[in-house]
C-alpha cells in the first residue's frame, strides 16, 4: 500500500532570490506514505500561483501526529537529492499532516505540538511556509494535493545612505507579537517575541536591504525595532535609529527606508505608501 502526497506552495517572495541547487538525480522512496513536491512557474504574486517549494527554503519538516500525539517526523535538507520527496511508513488510520519549509540556519524548531511550534536558534526567523490538516492512511494508494501557505510577515529595512568604512555589523533588534507559530490556527502564539539579528556590513554599500520575520497574533499588529551599527565590537556604537510601532499585516511586509547614517534630503518624501509588488504583497511603505 502507497500514500502519495503532493505538496506545492503558495509562495510570495523573498528579500533575496534563492539560488537552485544543480538538479541531482533522486534515489527510490520506501514506506506506505510518499510525500513529495511539484514544481510551476513562477509569475506574479497577484494570480496567487503555486510554486516549487525548493526555490524558497533550504528545509522542510514533514511531522504526523494521531490522538494528539507526535508518531512520526522527519526532518529533510536541500542538499538531500530527494529534496521535497520522502517515503514513510504508517498504519492505516487518521492522522494530521504538518508540513513546515523554512531556511533557519542556527536549528529547527520544536514540532511535538503543533500549536506551539518555536525556532530556537539566535538568527532570527527565516520566511516560513506550512500545511497541516488530516490525512486518511488507507490500504489502497491515496494521492494528496497539499499547497503551503506563508505563516510569517515581514519588515524590510531599507538604508539609502552610504555605510561608512568602519562599520562591520549591523543588529536589527525588535520586540512585539510571537516567536512561536500554531498551526492549528495558522497565527501567532501568546508569546511575546524578542529577536536579535546580526547582519554583517563590512564591504556592503547602499542601499542596503535587511529583512525580519516575525508570527502576528491576529490579522493586524506592531513591533518595535532598534537598528544598531557597530564597529569593531559591540560597545563601538556608530549609529543607532529606533522604531516605534510599525504597523504589520499577516502574511505582508511594511516597508521602512531611511538615512541611519546621516540627515535625510530636504527633498526626501516622507508620506505614507501603499503599493503592491511581485512576490509578498506590501502593507506600508515607511520612511525614517
């Protein structure tokens, strides 16, 4: 008996475009239940389209749970050849199904519940991508469509003016909504988030991009974000820009450019934006 599993993704972009690694050929898969992956087109984010799930994450955690209990995960690498596709064995029943692509690269996050998922590691969290929902394990093989969907949202710091020689890191460092994800409910959980992300800025030139992930508790929120750049140690602070209830969205990205290292133009625009772009979908476009 064979299970076979499609799982696609609704991908929305990313700050940086993913580099494919070169295509490897696959080894056989063993186990009643195949899960694996499809590969579309890319085009724009406003015909929604499903996409290769490889294209924006560097792991995917393929985790079943029956009566409340974990029976079974498996934890997969883009450098596997199989990448997107995994056999396992089950016996036939109920179970729930957790899918989880993300590109974390300080360690994966705890899967026991799916209601409390959380990322431990110090990097922040990547863009992260999910499916969970039942699946009926039966004698016979049963083909499943699965599409991801994003769970995180993001803020896009933007700094437009040039990054001075001595500057080696920059730290984005926010507080607010949740570090932990519920699958079951798709939102954030009760737990406020503090993250710290440190950014290497040595040879880096403007403007310069830095992203931060985060899991909203409802549709609507805010963070606060403290930009710091540093020379040659934390205690040499060169510049340093705090932000005040930035407005987030589910699932979109808020926009804030600015001048961290000097005083804007008289000619800069410093007015709200709404717009819309390929990939995530903008909430706000902020300056500071």
């Amino acid at each position: 008996m064979v299970m076979l599993i499609m799982v696609t993704m609704f991908s929305l972009g990313a700050c940086e475009k993913a580099v494919l690694d070169e295509q490897q050929e696959t080894k056989p898969l063993e186990g009643n239940v195949i899960i694996r992956t499809s590969m579309y087109d890319i085009v724009p984010f406003e015909t929604r389209a499903v996409q290769n799930v490889a294209d924006f994450s560097s792991t995917l955690e393929f985790v079943l749970y029956q009566n409340n209990k974990k029976v079974k995960a498996v934890t997969q690498s883009k450098s596997n050849s199989n990448y997107g596709q995994v056999g396992i064995t089950l016996e036939p029943g109920t179970y729930k199904l957790l899918v989880l692509a993300h590109s974390s690269a300080g360690g994966n996050p705890s899967v026991a519940d799916p209601e409390c998922i959380q990322f431990t590691n110090s990097d922040g969290f990547s863009d992260t991508f999910y499916f969970y929902g039942d699946i009926e394990v039966k004698l016979e093989q049963t083909t499943y469509n699965v599409t991801l969907q994003r769970a995180t949202s993001m803020v896009r710091i933007t700094i437009l003016d040039e990054i001075p020689s001595d500057v080696q890191r920059i730290r984005l460092y926010y507080t607010g909504e949740s570090g932990v994800f519920n699958a079951v409910t798709g939102m954030g959980g009760s737990t406020d988030s503090q993250q710290s992300i440190l950014f290497n800025a040595v040879g880096k030139t403007a403007p310069l991009t830095l992203c931060a992930y985060t899991f909203l508790r409802n549709e609507t929120g805010s963070l606060n974000m403290t930009i710091t750049a540093y020379g040659s140690s934390t205690s040499d602070v060169i510049a340093t820009k705090q932000l005040n209830n930035i407005p987030m969205k589910n699932h979109m990205v808020t926009e804030y450019s600015g001048y961290l290292f000097s005083t804007p133009p008289t000619t800069v625009d410093a007015t709200f934006n709404l717009t819309a772009e390929t990939g995530w979908e903008v909430y706000q476009q902020l300056t500071f």
